[in-house]
C-alpha cells in the first residue's frame, strides 16, 4: 500500500514539533520565560545561567540540566535590539533635528556613542529573553536538520 499524499488541508494545520523541553522539564509561563532569560537565568528553574560566554549560550542549565544550547537564537536578537534601538533613540534624534538643526558632525558625535551603548547594553538581555521564548513556544532550530544518520533522498512528486 503506497502512502498518500497530504491534503490540501493537511498542510494548512501543520505545526512544527514542541520539543525543546525534554519530558519531565517543566515549560514555565510565557512572561516568566522571558523575565528569567532576559536575567541570565534558566528559563525553566530560574536558578542556572543562560549564558556561560557574553554571548554564548550554555550547553545546558548548571541547575536543572535543561539543554539551552539547543536553542539556536541566530539572527533574532540583533533584530529585535535594533528594534527597540531604534523606537528608543529615533523620536530624540529627530526632536533635536527639528528644534535644534545641530551640524551633522555633532549629530554623529553623540548620538553614534549613544546608539552603541544602547545596542551594546541591551544585546544580552534581548538574546536571553528570545532564548526563553524559544524555549516556551518549543524552537529548536533543528526542525528542517536531518538526523545525523539520514541517508538523503529524492522529492516525491506529489501527483504521482
């Protein structure tokens, strides 16, 4: 017996697996996982540290053992901080263009240290706070990875 293909609607409802907790981990609520990676603290025990570098993620939770290096952050975090750099530094650049008209030079003079401090300071807590999140919603980053052992194989055309 061959196996057939999705249905359209199949498709449309799938959702990736929610397996970043292993069992017997517990998924703390959505506000408490970000607060304690945004405090470099496990987002499931509140008691280990996310990080074991500035940046670098730990391998696992010095606590509970949660395995934090699965969780792959990637490019999220310098996102969402130039975001919030942005939101944050924008309205009084353009407050003191507007009523000021300060020379360029002086725009770059403060508000270039300004805009690296910012980013710089809110780096980490951003990064631990998508760890959490990551950890709460269940990314991994290994959802499109085969496993280590997978031999590759050709697509199936769908229609035949």
């Amino acid at each position: 017996m061959t196996p057939t293909p999705p249905t359209p609607a199949e498709t449309i409802h799938w959702s990736p697996p929610r397996a970043a907790v292993p069992p017997g981990y517990p998924r703390p609520p959505f506000a408490t996982a970000l607060w304690r990676g945004a405090n470099n603290r496990c987002p499931v025990c509140g008691e280990g540290k996310v990080f074991s570098g500035f940046l670098r993620v730990a391998e696992e939770c010095g606590h509970c053992h949660a395995p934090l290096g699965q969780l792959r952050a990637d490019d999220a975090p310098p996102y969402f901080t130039i975001f919030i750099v942005g939101h944050l530094l924008l309205p009084p650049i353009l407050f003191v263009e507007r009523h000021w008209g300060w020379p360029i030079w002086v725009h770059m003079v403060v508000w270039l240290p300004l805009i690296t401090i910012f980013t710089t300071l809110l780096l980490r807590p951003v990064k631990g706070a998508t760890v959490g999140l990551m950890l709460r919603l269940g990314i991994t980053g290994n959802d499109q990875r085969p496993p280590p052992d997978a031999k590759p194989r050709l697509a199936e055309d769908p229609r035949t």
